[in-house]
C-alpha cells in the first residue's frame, strides 16, 4: 500500500505532465497559426493586456528562475496543493489574448530550453561545440523570442524582419560589446542580418556576456520601441524573466566555430519531442538536483574567485606600469641631475679660478696703495711738523704782540676812542685765533682717527674682497681731508699775515694820532712790526 506522501508525489507528476502536454498543445498552435497568418502579429496588439511594466530586477528573478531549476519534493507538493482553477483561468487569460499566450508559450519553452542545455552540459562535461542539439534548440529559442513582436520594415526588395538592429544597438550600450560587433562583421561567409544575429548570440555566449547585454537592451525602452510592437516579449515583463534565466548560462563553457559555419540559410524550427520526457527522467533529473545545486554553486564560487583574482591582477598590473612610468621618470631626472652636476662642477672650478686671479690683482693693488699710503703719511708728518712750527712762531708772536697792545694801551690813555677801537679789534683777533686753536685740535683729533681708520682699513683689505672698495674710499677721503687741512693751513698762514697787516696798519694809525713825544714808542712799534 503506498503512503500519502507518494500519493502526493504521483499526483503532482501527473499534474505536471498534464500542464506540459497542454504548454506544447498551445505551442503547436502557435507554429500553425504564425505560419498561415503572418498579419495576425499587427492586429493582435490593439487585444493585449494591461500596460503593467515589471519593476522587479533582474537578477531576483534569475534567483527565481534558478529556484524552478532545482525543485524538490516540497515544491511537487506545493504544487499539488494548487488549486486547478489558475490553470483554467489563465488559459481563459490566453484565449482573449493571443500575444499573451504567445508570451507565456516562448517563456516556458526558454524556461526548458535552458534547463535542459544546463542540465545537459552539466552531466557532459560542460563544453559545448556547435553540433550539441540542446545548444541548437537553445538559440532557436531565442532566436524566436527576439523575433516576437519585431516591427516590420520596408525596403526596396519589400518587406523585412531584421535581428540585427537591436541586436546592434548594444554596441552604444555597453563598449565592450563592440568586439563582438566587430568580429561578426568582419566574418566572410555571412551576408545576411539574420546570420550577424544568430553569429552575435553565438559569439556572446561564448563570452559568458549574453545576459548582461540583453539586460542592458531590455532597460531600453525607448530604443526597443524603435524595433518592437508593445507587445512583443523583449518589451513585456516576459522579457526580463527570459534575461534573468540567461544568468544560469555562465556556468557552462562553449566552443562554437562561427566562421565555417552556414548561418544565413538555417532554418529555426523548435523539436519539442526534445522537451517531451517521461516520468523515469524527471524522478532522475530531481534526484540530479541537488548535485546540480552544489556544482552550480562551486561553480558560481570558481568564477568569482577568478573575477576577483582578475581584478586584483589588472590593479597590480596598473601599480606595475605607473611604478615603471615612475622609475623611467626618476631614470631621466638622475641622468638631467648628473649633466646639471657636472656642469655645476666646471663652473665651480672656473669662478675659482677667477676667483684666485681676482685676489691676486687685489693683492698686488693692495699693496701698491699700502706704499702709496706709507708715502702720504711721511709726507703728512713732515707737513705736520712745518705747521707746528710755524704755529709755535705764530704763538710767541702773538705774545709779543699781546705785550706790545698792553703797553700801548698804557700810555695811550687819552684818546678812548682810539683805544675802544683798538680793544674791538684786539677782541676780534682773540676770538679768531681761539678759533684757531679749535680747528687745530680738532685736526689733531682727526689725524688720529685717520690712523685708527687706516688700521682697519689695513686688517679689512686681508679678509674680504669688498673692504678694498671700501678703503679706496676711505683714502680718498683722507686725501681730501688732507687737501682740505693744508688748504686750513694756508689760510691761517694767510690769516696770520692778515693779521700782522691788521696790527701794523692800527699801530701806524695810532702812532700818526699821537703826540710828538710818543715818537720813540712809535719806533718801538714799526721795529716790531718790522
């Protein structure tokens, strides 16, 4: 007696049988009717459903879809326990609209298609060549999903239904998909877009890129309008349920050879007896679930691992090549800085050198001034001594003369105006030669702060280059302090004779206004003068 839970498990694969056979009823009714009736795609859209747009993303449904791949015994009798009344209801839903059911038909025959190469390719050693039929089947699938609700287009030979266009515009998309473009144009044997097209899925799979290019296109709404009826599957939510199914793709490996192969004359006709399996190979593929489940994910956790270690190769590779810029750089700065080197080097050597011969000539100057200093000097103390002579004569006869102007004074008592003017006078000459004897002190103080100044001098002129412009100046100063001094000296020599007229002029003036006995102090006075 058999238990309740295989009950349940009998009855959910019969359900599933009955659902196949009724998804593959409707499909051959749609091979019928799209080739009897190819004006039926146009009319159709004014018929269609709601304009809900899925807003879900992308990948939860691939996580759903991949959920469907591997169910297990809970899911049968999940399904068991589903009322039969949805089935009725959405076959009522497909009735009234036939772009709908059309829909849901490419849908669950992507959903087996795929499955199935997954399945296939996982128990065969994965790589896949051009000749494997669930690889065949897989982009006539597609290859009827992307025709669905293609916008016809006129040309001069008539009407035409192109893959290509769409297909093409993911090359302003996503730039790395302008390779494959590339390469599909460049193919010989290829002449019509039907075979750019069936050539760019094959080359995309091959680089594990297909979804990612047709979720790029299907975000596109507005370009996809361009090529597409509102209704067709690459527009409707369908679409992105088909791209998300795509995502399980990247766990298998193809090797397709596009160049030898025959693409425009292919004629893409869906086997469903391929689809059509019987209840011993749904009991094995769901015992094969579960092993599918941890090789998907192995497999999942192998490329990501490579993505990753890819990644982390093209960052070193990048710090590589700018530590190389780097280093031909610092290369080309040491060599620049070597030649500045070197050139600094021989300018040092050449300011030396003139360096040296600039203090050898200050040195030769410096003592050809030292003699022509040693000479102004013994000429200036002989100079000195002639004046303190002369100003040592000049003193006693001043004495004298002091002496002789008191003495007059004496006897010239009676005439007071004679003597007021002569005292005036005799102040006058008092004033200028204490004046006199200030300007000879501070000459002699000058004279010494010359000597200090000419030491200084001497001691600068041996430790530095500029003391020599220095001391020039300083002798040149000295010269005409000295000129200045003897021309001082000439003109208190001619002061002094000034003054000896002075004394002599007012000693005759008052020797002609006295009386007759001051005739010998008048004698007195021009033997003195004299």
């Amino acid at each position: 007696m058999a238990t309740p839970a295989e009950h349940d498990l009998t009855l959910a694969e019969a359900e599933s049988n009955k659902e196949k056979s009724q998804v593959f009823g409707i499909l051959r009714f749609q091979e019928e009717k799209s080739t009897g009736e190819k004006a039926s795609t146009t009319t159709s859209t004014t018929m269609r459903a709601g304009d809900g747009r899925w807003q879900a993303p992308i990948f939860a449904l691939a996580r759903k879809a991949s959920e469907t791949f591997s169910g297990s015994s809970s899911h049968v009798l999940a399904k068991v326990a589903e009322p039969t009344s949805f089935v009725n209801e959405w076959s009522a839903q497909a009735l009234r609209d036939p772009m709908a059911m059309e829909r849901a038909n490419l849908l669950n025959m992507a959903k087996l298609s795929i499955k199935g190469l997954i399945e296939s390719a996982l128990s065969f050693g994965r790589t896949l060549d051009s000749d494997y039929p669930p690889l065949q089947q897989f982009f006539v699938v597609m290859e009827h999903c992307l025709k669905h609700g293609l916008r016809v287009k006129k040309s001069f030979l008539g009407y035409n239904k192109s893959l290509w266009g769409p297909l093409e515009m993911v090359e302003k998309l996503c730039p790395e998909a302008g390779e494959i473009a590339a390469s599909v144009r460049d193919l010989p044997g290829l002449k019509t877009p039907l075979g750019r097209a069936r050539a760019w899925l094959r080359l995309a799979l091959m680089q594990k890129r297909l979804a990612d290019y047709l979720r790029l296109l299907i975000t596109r709404k507005d370009l996809l309008s361009d090529f597409y009826e509102n209704s067709a599957v690459m527009v409707e939510e369908e679409g992105a349920v088909i791209v998300g199914l795509l995502v399980g793709l990247n766990v298998i490996d193809a090797n397709l050879c596009v160049k030898g192969e025959d693409l425009d004359t292919q004629v893409g006709v869906i086997d469903f007896s391929m689809y059509l399996k019987n209840d011993i190979d749904d009991y094995r593929s769901e015992e094969r679930n579960g092993q599918i489940a941890a090789i998907l994910d192995q497999k999942n956790y192998v490329e990501e691992l490579n993505r990753q270690l890819n990644s982390s190769v093209h960052g070193l590779q990048g710090r590589v090549d700018n530590l190389e810029k780097s280093n031909s750089k610092l290369i080309e700065e040491l060599a620049i800085a070597k030649n500045n080197i070197i050139k600094l080097q021989e300018e040092n050597h050449q300011l030396r050198n003139e360096n040296t011969i600039i203090l050898m000539k200050a040195q030769q100057q410096l003592e050809v001034t030292q003699v022509d200093v040693d000479v102004e000097l013994d000429t200036y103390k002989k100079s000195r001594q002639g004046l303190d002579e002369m100003y040592n004569e000049a003193r006693k006869q001043l004495r004298e003369e002091c002496q002789l102007r008191q003495d007059v004074e004496n006897e010239l008592v009676v005439q007071v105006s004679m003597k007021q003017e002569m005292d005036l006078a005799m102040k006058l000459l008092e004033k200028d030669i204490h004046e006199k004897q200030d300007t000879l002190i501070g000459l002699r103080h000058q004279l010494d702060e010359v000597k200090a100044i000419n030491v200084e001098m001497y001691s600068k002129m041996q430790t530095s280059d500029d003391g020599m412009k220095q001391k020039n100046d300083m002798i040149t100063r000295l010269e005409e302090k000295t000129n200045q001094i003897t021309a001082t000296m000439k003109q208190l020599e001619q002061s002094d004779k000034d003054l000896l007229s002075q004394t002599r002029t007012l000693a005759m003036s008052f020797v002609k206004c006295a009386s007759a006995d001051t005739e010998h102090q008048y004698k007195l006075v021009k033997d003195i003068s004299f």
